[in-house]
C-alpha cells in the first residue's frame, strides 16, 4: 500500500524539482549561449539561439495547456524530466563525436525547448492540485520562483565557470543528471488517490468594491516577466564577452551576485507582503527592475556587479507577486490553459523584442540594448494597468473581459 506524504513534503519536493530542472534546462542554454558568442561574435547570433528555445513554446504551449488539464500532471512531469535527461545527454554525445558545436547547440535546445512547452503548464498545474491556496500558496510561490530563478542563475554562474575551466563537454554530462534527480523528486511525491489528497480549492474574495481582477491583465504581468529575464540572459552575455571583452568566468561571477539578489527576494517578498497587497509589490516591483535595466548597460563590470544584483531583488519579488496573482485567479480546472497562454504568450513576443534588442546592440552598444529592454518592461506594466483600471469601472465588465481575455487567447 502506497505511502500518502504530507503536504510539507510534497512542496519540498516540488520545490527541488523544479529549482534542478531550471538549473538543468539552462546550463544546456547558457553553454552554447557562451559558446555562440565566443565564436560568432554578435548578439544576434546568441539572439537566435534563445528564438529557437521560444518558438516551439509560443506555438505549443497554449494548445498543451489544455492537455496538462486533462492528463495526469505528475506523470507529465516526470516524463518531460526523462525526456529532457536523453536530449541533454545527445548534446555531449554529439560534440565528443566531433559533430558541428552550432547545429548541435540549436537542435538540443530547440528540442528542449518543446518539452518545455508541456512541461511548464503541467507543473503550474501540479502545484494548483497538491498545495493549499491562501497564505500557503502565497508562501510557497515565493519560494518556488526563487528556486526556479536561482537555478537559471546558477546555471550562468555554473556554465560560465566550468566552460572556461573545464571546457562544454564535462559539463553538458553533469547537465544530463540534473534532470533525473527532479523525476526522482516528482515520482516521490506520489499519486493522488483520494480527494482528500488533494489541496483546497483557493476562493478569491470579491464584491462590488473589489471585483476579480482581469486574466488578461494578471497573464501580461506574469508573461512579461518571462520576456525580460530571457532577453537580459542573451543580452548579458553579448555585453561581457563581447563590448567589454572579458572572459565566462567575469560573466559567471555577475550572474553568481545575480543569484544573492534573487535569494534575498524571497527574504524581502515575506517582509512586503505583510504590508502590501502582490499587485501593488509586483508594480512597484517591475517599475523599480525597468529602472535599473536603463542603468545596467553604462557603467561596466562594476556596475554589473552593483545594480545586476539590485534588479534581481526587485524583479524577484515582482515575479513572486505576479505568479501569486495569476494562481490564485486561475481555477484548478483550466490552470494548465491560463500557464500555456502565458508561457504561450509571453515567449512570442520575447522573438519580437529579442530580434529589436540584437538589432539595437549590434548596431550601436549594449546600453542601448539595455534601455530597449527596460523600456518594453514599461510598455508592458502600463498595458496590464490600463486593463485592470478598465474592469474596476464595474465588476460586471470585469468578469466579461476576464472571460473574453481567456476565450480570444490575448496576453500579450
């Protein structure tokens, strides 16, 4: 008979998961991201690689959403994880054997990037059915996303310091086995069997002075979140190795200070949020990260080493906040749906703003490049504000432009 786990271990195990696939999913993107722009030079070159890891996400994961609704989420979890572990492991494989670095790079993360496109939904999913709403959920995506997030830095400063010391390959290897310690996790977590076993339904509380914030507007502020942090992890990279002209190990390092501040996040996203609501912290949030976005690209290595690790304190406890937000609103039913749109979404338009950012810093320097992402940040906070200001003129247009968000599929 099957041993039933307490919903404490559950999120622990949940939380390990998907702090090794995060780490997992970007070593394989920042090594040939590093790689990339040693030998090519441009940013576009970097640029392209992460549009091949956003492509297939942006098509599927709005139609895979759905099926992550309807299908067993941890087995869809726990095989994206088996799946993932084989295609990190042909990367090596394939370089050991003497095949080309570039077609290498570009197919295993493209190939990557379609489990992705299942595997995000499905895990937002899986979080819904096994974690109570409430103070829990709000606790527990504060810490999930700084998990997520310190694994995507800690795979630059991984990446960056072990390709220049070790080279791609041993790397890559270790990569692989990233991937089977989360399914470990996940298969630990065990079955639902029981009602019982599963997490209460959160309620939002709403009413004439307070109607349901707009899905529409919740999706655009968690997508954009996506669009920022992808472009600034191709951006970053160009700026070190190729205007500033220094090694992986100085971008490894800023990346590694990158990770303290999303550590000191979660720290500072306990401490806000008993004082202000997750759509004012993811505000002020995202305002405060475009800010510094402007600065980052002027003042060197040592202001690198200064505002990355203030953006990422900010962002971070956005990021939480906008993850909440989006969670609590989405019921358990179609969560996989709300996730694959926003996944969707989000990685659609980093293709636009990606190809405009390489564009903008091939063709005159980073700092530019920089000011454009931040600038975007801005746009899109703006839009998600104009949306919900328009469904809190009355709850009844609010709850139809929730409805018509989610049935046309906008987001962003």
């Amino acid at each position: 008979m099957p041993v039933q786990i307490s919903h404490r271990t559950t999120m622990r195990l949940l939380i390990a998961a998907a702090s090794t696939t995060a780490l997992g999913n970007n070593v394989q993107l920042i090594t040939g991201a590093l790689l990339l722009a040693r030998e090519q030079q441009t940013m576009m070159a970097v640029g392209w690689l992460f549009i091949a890891v956003a492509l297939p996400q942006a098509v599927l994961s709005p139609y895979l959403g759905r099926l992550a609704d309807r299908l067993d989420r941890r087995v869809l979890w726990v095989a994206c994880d088996a799946v993932s572990g084989v295609v990190a492991l042909g990367l090596p494989l394939w370089l050991a054997a003497g095949g080309a670095a570039e077609a290498g790079i570009y197919a295993a993360n493209f190939a990557l990037a379609l489990v992705s496109a299942i595997f995000v939904p499905a895990s937002a999913a899986l979080i819904k059915e096994r974690v109570p709403g409430g103070t829990v959920l709000r606790r527990f995506n504060g810490r999930y996303e700084m998990a997520t997030q310190a694994g995507m830095l800690l795979s630059a400063t991984v990446g960056g310091l072990a390709v220049q010391f070790f080279g791609a390959v041993p790397l890559l290897v270790f990569n692989a086995a990233t991937f089977a310690v989360s399914a470990l996790c996940v298969t630990a977590v065990g079955r639902t069997r029981t009602a019982g076993q599963l997490a209460p339904e959160p309620v939002e509380v709403a009413g004439p002075d307070r109607p349901p914030l707009p899905m529409g507007s919740l999706i655009l502020l968690y997508a954009q979140g996506s669009v920022v942090v992808t472009v600034f992890n191709a951006l970053l990279p160009a700026y070190v190795l190729i205007e500033l002209n220094r090694g992986a190990g100085t971008f490894g390092a800023i990346d590694a200070l990158g990770s303290l501040g999303f550590l000191a996040a979660t720290a500072g996203y306990r401490l806000f949020a008993q004082r202000y609501s997750d759509l004012r912290i993811a505000v002020v949030g995202f305002l405060a990260c475009s800010l510094l976005m402007v600065a980052q690209g002027q003042l060197g290595v040592a202001g690198l080493a200064v505002l990355v690790p203030m953006g990422a304190f900010v962002f971070g406890q956005a990021r939480i906040s906008s993850r909440n937000l989006l969670m609590a609103r989405a019921n358990r039913t179609d969560i996989g749906r709300v996730f694959g749109l926003a996944n969707g979404g989000g990685l659609a338009a980093t293709i636009v703003v990606m190809l405009l950012v390489a564009a903008i810093t091939d063709h005159t320097s980073a700092g530019a490049g920089f000011a454009a992402l931040g600038a975007f940040q801005l746009l899109s906070m703006a839009w998600a504000l104009v949306l919900q200001r328009r469904a809190a003129r009355g709850p009844r247009s609010g709850l139809l432009s929730t409805k018509k968000s989610l049935r046309n599929g906008a987001v962003l």
